[in-house]
C-alpha cells in the first residue's frame, strides 16, 4: 500500500500495488504531475502514476527480479533510475516515458540504500549503501552509451555503510557515516572527514539525510537532531595532518523530539512555508519541522504517530467495535473501527510483545486490557473517560506485576474468567488469580519458549490448558485454583499434573501421498483419454476399424511416465516451532507449523498423554494453498462468528478467508472455496495478529510490518450486525497504580526466592546470636563455679582437671577450659 495522508484534514487513504505485492520505493517527478511507485514481487514492476487523479500512466517492466530499494528522477524529470534490492542489485536508467531501458548495470554485491542523479549533471549519477559508495556516468563508446562505475575509496578511514550523501554544484559528494560524521569526496578518495569541534560526532549514529538549501547543508540523523551548516566551510575544507578530522559546528541545530530517530526528510511543496520540512520517525511518527535559524522558529509538531516495528499483540473488545494493538516499542494503541479514530495510546517502558482484551467472563461490558512487555512485565489496563479532555479516553494502569524474566508471548483467560495464564520466553506459564490484585498462583515450567496458550473446555467444565512451544512441544495441564499449592517457599506448581507430546513431521509421508495420489490420477486420465480416441476412431473408421490392432500399454514399452526429477526441500535436522493454535472441540486443536512443516494444518489432541514426552503424529491435515511453489508458514489463525470461515495470516503478507466444508472439530473438514488479499509488506510483513468483532463485522489484522489494517466483511450465514453500533461503556477516571519502571525489577518467583532467602539468612543469624547468648550464659556460670570453689577450704577444693570431666569434649576444648582456670 502507498498511503496518502492530507496534511490539512489528517484523513488517509491507500492506493495498492499493481502486483500485490509490497512497496519497495517512491519517486515524485520534479513536475509533482507524476508518482512513481517501485514495488515488490516477483519480476516486479514500476507504476507511474499522474497526480493527484492516481491515474495510471506508464508500466515499466523488468527492472530487477524480486524488489526496488529506492529510485530517483532526473533534474529534468526525462529519465528514471532505480536500483534494486536482493539478489541482483541491478541499476537501471528508464527512459519511463517510452517505457524503455536506457542503461542497466549491476550497482553492487550487496544491499543498496540509494540512486540519485546529479543536479547538475543528469550523465552522472551517484549510488550508496552497505560498505560503499559509487560514483557513476553515463560515458558514450564506440559500442553505444555505457554506465561507467568508480567505487569511493576509504582509505585509512574506517568502512562505513552509506544511507545519505548529496551531490555539490562543483562535482564533489557529501556523505554521512555509521559513527556520525560527514565525509567529503573528491574524484573517488575522501579528501577530508567532517566532526564538530572539541572532537565530537556530528551526530550520535548513522547520519540518516542530508539535503544542499540556499546555501546550506541540513543533515538529520539516528539521534533525533537536525542540523545546519555552512556550505562554503565544508566544500573548501581542508586539512594538512591525514589523521586528523576537519572541526566545525553547525550554525543550528534542532532536536525534534525525545526517544526520536529520523529517518529521511522532505520539504514542503508549499512556497508560503519554504522553511518547512517533514521529517519521518522510525520510533512510530510523521514530524513538521520549521527549520530555520530565527528566534521565531516554531516548535517541532508531531502530525501523526503509529506503530514502531513489528505489531506485538491484537484484539478487539468482546462488546463493541474496538481494538487494541501493542507495538515492539511498547505503545498500547485503542481504536474505535466505526470512527477509523484512534481513541487513546500510552507508551510504556519495556517494548511490547503480547495483548488481549478481556473476554465478558472477566467483567461485562470489557473494558479492560491486559498486555505482556518483553522485560517480562504484565500490565492491567482500563479504558476510561479521559481527565484532559471532555469525551476523550485514557488508558488507565490498574495493576502492574512481573511474572516472567523474559518476553510475556502470549496470554489466555479461563473460560470462567477466573484465571489469567501467561507464556513466556522463559520456558515458563504463570498462573495469576483474576481479582483486583491479579494475585500470583504459581507456574509450571515447559520444554522450550511459549508461543501459544488457549484452553480447552472439558465434561467437568474446569478446563485444560495448552501451551505450545518452539520445539515442537505441547504440554496440558489443568486449572490451578489459588490456595491449593503451598507456595509459601516457591511458585513453582511441581504438584500439578502435567501432560507431555512432542510434534514429530510427517511431511515427508504426506507428500508421498500426494504424489502417489497424483501419478494415480495422471495414469486415469491417460488411460480415458485413451479410451476416447480408441471410440472416435472406431466411430470415423466404422467396418474399417480392426479390432486387433496392436495397442501398446500404457504401461509398457513408450508409455512409461517420464519421472521428474523435483528438486527436495531440504528437511533441518531441529524441530519445527508451534506458530499458533485454534481449539477444535473437547482437547483438540489445530496447529500451525513454521520452518520445514509449513503447508498443512494439524489436528492435534492431548487424549492419551503422559507426563513423560512422547512423540506424537497429527491425527488428520489440511493442506495449505502454496504460493509460487512455496509453503508459507501461516502466523495466525482464527474463525469467524459464525465459525464456518477460518481466517489466515501467512508469511508473506497474506490474509485469505477459506470456507470450510465442516466444522474443525470434525475429522473431515477440509478448506473450500477462499478469498486472500496481500496487504502486508510481502517480504517483512508476516501477519501474526488476525481478530473479529464480536458481530463479524470486521476483520483487524496486525504485520510484523508495523501495519494494522481493518477490513469490513460481508461474509454468508455470518452474525448479522447488531441495529446500533456497540459502544464503548468505560468508567469514571480512578487512580492509577503503581508502575514498574526498573527494567531489573525481581520476578515474584525470584523476588519469593530472594525472600526466602533472606528468610534463612534471618534465621541462621538468630541461631548464632542465640547459640552465642547459651554460650556466654555458658561460661558464666563456669567461672563462678571455679570462684566458688576456690573460696571453698583448701582440703575440700577440686583440683583444675576435675572441672573437665565429660570424655566427650575435644583435647583441645579441655586444655582451654583447664587453662582459664589455672588462669583464674
């Protein structure tokens, strides 16, 4: 998707890629009239689209084979050059008007970051990326017009990838290194690198941007700053020891927000506000900066904030249509889907990884959301009416807790709402008891990281829950009821039954059947083909037709099938991991498998399990639908209201909606008829988050791209949606709890080993301190025996070793003991 986002309104809207697959990169004519949009996929193409009708223009095709890094056009706007990603790396010159290639070369033998033209010289071209830096023109030889390449040498400067550079009017190019200065090239060798006075960096990190403006040179960067410096210092700059960096300070700089790493910056087109400029944040944000060096200059704006990295956790409320979402960097965003607003978000410290709204069980209607953060911390949020603003929202903290020593993955309510599961990285499933408190049950430990939890009702309705983990395994336990176990010295629930299985792949027999399968029905076909021609020919030939005409088998000599040799998908020699899970009936659920097991559904049970691991084969499989020849792991899965469509989000950006012949509790369901859409990034944009409305009205799917995307559904024999649109009944403001801020705050097990620990220390003390009193007492009494006795008359006096009698005591305790009263 490129989307557009009006400045004036805020509202948004997307145009998709012709392919279906991802956006690779954007180019806008000098003209503004044209967009050229570089996407991703195989044999990708360049869409030219005029603007602002998003007409398509022009189609350019065979560029690069899987994706466009980044293109640029000409001063004049006549030619197009883009440079693609993996695994050619090919730079190419567009005559994009004719649709035609000019030049085409390979840029580099890794990833390149940039192309741009020279402003002064459309036959000369410059590109930049990881370790490098290349300097190109466009030379005519006796055989046509060539690309000519000159690497940029280091020297005796330290390699550095290369994200921004900028072409000067006399020929020489600026660049930005990974530590932060600036490097100036002359002829292919750096002539002088650039750091500000007192030998700091011109920025902290990867300097991002650099543009050439009216004389001076603006550079934005990792650390958040924007800079500007003098032009004419930097082109004439110069200095005599080769060791020793050129030192300047900019003439102003501008730090445009906390936490905030720019990424690129564009000026506005608007010629009323030519010191404006729109500065991307890869923290999650779109900033309008006022860059200039006057008093009166206006304080850096955030328009608009989303996502940073990957979306950890996603859910919509059970009781209206709202969702939340948290990010990788731990902001929990609230959004209303009639409204397309974002109601409420609020960052917190630790970086995202799991979230749920609470189900009706907990309280009716929900307004509560409980999310997990990779420090291993649990967080009870309530969505309430916000103090600053009249009909506004706030995420309020409730409660605040830390189960886990690592990433919280994944999160799972009792199906009374009673008790809240968490998964962990740590190899561990915490049981909390559902109260205002969230007060600690105890944990189970299992084979490897946690990747999904769900429980399963039972006859008795107390529930099983199963926790799936990376290696394959599956481990069922039951429902922990608060009080039961004595965790008076640890957590740990080592009483608690637990049931054991290990996933083991069958894939490999299944394709076999398949195959077999296929040969089956290849050899029918040939042989009713066959048997057709053998009918029309007895049909045209009539009395002429002989009978026993010698027919050569199907079977035999010339007709054997010719084997293909099909190239095998090598089998790791590790397990595959548990990419998610959806219940299917009493015990049962269906698995979703990553690595070499992709391509098929699992239907597992824990019927039979012991607490010793066993291997354990699917009981039935549903084959996939493979893309392009490829099993795509599917990262999420869940059902419609209605249960008869099973929603998926595949590695590639996928979501499709399959119809199912039969519910997935019965041993014959299968994937019928189906509709899928590419709106994820195809390359980085796994869907790992895919959820309904309580009614089935929409479909909300969260990317490993950072993207949320909200469909609208209008899906047969599903839940018609409800008169009027469920709203969002939240609570008065009440005070919020006390966070967790310290990353190295104690776990509670280890905060109740580290009591317990104390505990034994307090008590070894206080039985030396009280074996120490016993002993002075001891000896006390000792000494006045001996006073007493030598008051006594000499004949009636005991001699010094009669004092020492016991037999038992040490050589060495008796010596003493007879010396003090010798000593006395």
């Amino acid at each position: 998707m490129v989307e557009f986002l009006h400045l004036s309104s805020m509202n948004q809207h997307c145009l998709r890629s012709l392919g279906g697959g991802g956006i690779g990169a954007l180019a806008a004519h000098p003209s503004r009239h044209y967009l050229a949009v570089g996407e991703k996929g195989t044999q990708p193409v360049i869409a030219i689209f005029t603007f602002p009708e998003l007409g398509l223009h022009r189609i350019l095709r065979g560029g690069t084979e899987e994706a466009y890094s980044h293109m640029d056009f000409s001063g004049e706007g006549d030619l197009l050059a883009s440079v693609g990603g993996h695994p050619d790396f090919m730079l190419t010159v567009w005559d994009w008007k004719k649709e035609s290639i000019v030049l085409r070369y390979k840029a580099f033998s890794q990833d390149v970051f940039r192309v741009s033209f020279s402003p002064e010289d459309p036959g000369q071209l410059t590109t930049s990326g990881t370790g490098h830096i290349r300097f190109w023109k466009m030379a005519s030889t006796f055989t046509g017009l060539k690309l000519q390449g000159q690497l940029g040498k280091f020297g005796r400067t330290e390699l550095s990838d290369i994200a921004a550079y900028v072409e000067l009017p006399d020929g020489k190019v600026l660049s930005g290194t990974e530590w932060g200065n600036l490097l100036l090239w002359d002829g292919g060798f750096i002539k002088v690198e650039i750091s500000r006075k007192n030998m700091k960096f011109c920025h902290q990190g990867m300097i991002e941007a650099l543009f050439l403006d009216d004389g001076e040179l603006i550079s934005a960067g990792a650390d958040g700053y924007i800079r500007v410096w003098d032009f004419e210092t930097i082109d004439n700059a110069d200095i005599t020891d080769e060791n020793a960096a050129f030192e300047m300070d900019p003439l102003t700089e501008i730090r445009v927000g906390h936490d905030v790493s720019l990424k690129t910056l564009a000026r506005s087109a608007d010629p009323d506000t030519p010191t404006l400029w729109y500065a991307q944040d890869a923290a999650g944000a779109i900033w309008r900066v006022d860059i200039t060096s006057s008093h009166t200059r206006q304080s850096p704006e955030k328009l608009a904030s989303y996502h940073s990295g990957p979306v950890r956790g996603l859910d919509t409320s059970p009781s209206g249509h709202q969702a939340a979402s948290i990010g990788h960097n731990g902001s929990v965003r609230v959004y209303d889907l009639d409204s397309k607003e974002l109601l409420c978000h609020t960052p917190f410290s630790g970086g995202g990884a799991s979230l749920i709204w609470a189900p009706p069980t907990v309280e009716t209607p929900s307004t509560t959301i409980l999310a997990g953060f990779r420090d291993g911390i649990l967080r009870v949020l309530h969505v309430e009416q916000s103090k600053k603003r009249e009909g506004g929202f706030q995420l309020t903290l409730q409660h605040a807790c830390k189960p886990h020593s690592q990433p919280i993955t994944c999160l799972a309510v009792h199906p009374h709402g009673e008790i809240l599961a968490t998964g962990s990285a740590d190899c561990t499933v915490f049981f909390l008891h559902i109260s205002e408190k969230y007060s600690p049950i105890g944990f189970i430990r299992t084979p490897s990281p946690v990747t999904s939890l769900h429980w399963s009702a039972n006859r008795e309705g107390g529930g099983k829950l199963v926790a799936c983990c990376e290696d394959g395994s599956m481990v069922e336990t039951g429902s922990p009821l608060d009080g039961d176990y004595d965790t008076s010295k640890s957590f740990y629930l080592q009483p608690l039954p637990c049931l054991v299985r290990t996933f083991t792949s069958i894939k490999d027999r299944l394709r076999a059947e398949e195959e077999e399968a296929r040969q089956v029905a290849e050899r029918e076909k040939k042989r009713r083909e066959k048997e057709a021609a053998k009918q029309r020919r007895k049909e045209q030939m009539g009395d002429d037709y002989v009978s026993e005409e010698e027919e050569v088998d199907e079977e035999g000599e010339g007709g054997e099938e010719a084997e293909v040799e099909e190239e095998e998908e090598e089998k790791p020699q590790g397990p595959s991991p548990i990419l998610s899970t959806l219940p299917a009936g009493e015990r049962g659920f269906w698995v979703s498998m990553g690595g070499y097991d992709a391509g098929y559904l699992y239907q597992c049970s824990m019927e039979g399990a012991k607490s010793e691991p066993q291997l354990y084969e699917a009981q039935n499989t549903i084959p996939i639908p493979a893309y392009d020849g490829r099993d795509l792991p599917l990262h999420s899965m869940c059902l419609s209201s209605s249960g008869r469509y099973l929603l998926t989000g595949s590695s590639n950006g996928v979501v499709r909606i399959n119809r199912l012949t039969a519910p997935l509790s019965s041993s014959s369901s299968s994937l019928g008829s189906y509709w899928a859409l590419g709106v994820h990034d195809n390359h980085n944009g796994a869907v790992t988050h895919l959820s309904t409305t309580c009614d089935g009205r929409y479909v909300i799917s969260g990317g490993a791209d950072g993207n949320i995307f909200v469909f609208s559904t209008h899906l047969p024999a599903e839940t018609t949606p409800t008169a009027t649109t469920p709203s969002l009944e939240v609570q008065s403001p009440t005070k919020p709890a006390r966070d967790i801020e310290d990353p190295n705050h104690y776990s509670i097990e280890d905060a109740k080993q580290k009591a317990e620990h104390d505990r034994q220390l307090k008590q070894a003390e206080m039985k030396k301190n009280s074996v120490r009193k016993e002993v002075g007492r001891l000896r006390r009494t000792f000494l006045q025996l001996v006073q007493r006795n030598v008051q006594l008359p000499l004949p009636l006096q005991l001699a010094a070793d009669e004092f020492i009698m016991d037999p038992s005591l040490e050589a060495g305790m008796r010596e003493r003991a007879q010396q003090q009263v010798w000593q006395f």
